[in-house]
C-alpha cells in the first residue's frame, strides 16, 4: 500500500492557496484545506508540501 502524500496538521500549497490539511478522503482523492477548500487531487492539480520561501512569498507579499 502506497503511502499518503499528505497527513492532517501539514501546510501545502496549491495553486497560490496556502492551508493547512484538515481532511483527507483517499476514496475521492480529496484534500481539504482549513475546513473550506476541497482539492480533487487529479493530474491537473499540483499540491505540495509548502517551505519557508511560500509562507513568505504569500504573507509578506515578495516575487511570485
């Protein structure tokens, strides 16, 4: 069995939305992030794990 890309409590980052993980449904392949945003994790979607330079990138305002 593969392991889970994402678990709950991590900061990803998706398409200029920063959040954290607070649901995960492997059976949709859906992350939900911060109780309101509901990703479909498909080829079309690039989610990551987020890093220093996008917390901030997205708080501070630097280059994009």
């Amino acid at each position: 069995m593969e392991e889970p890309k994402f678990k709950v409590g991590d900061l990803v980052y998706c398409d200029g939305v920063l959040g954290r993980v607070t649901d995960i449904n492997e059976e949709l392949n859906e992350v939900t992030l911060g109780g309101n945003w509901t990703i479909l994790c498909d080829d079309n979607v690039t989610i990551r794990k987020a890093d220093w330079r996008d917390i901030t990138r997205i708080t501070k305002g630097g280059a994009s």
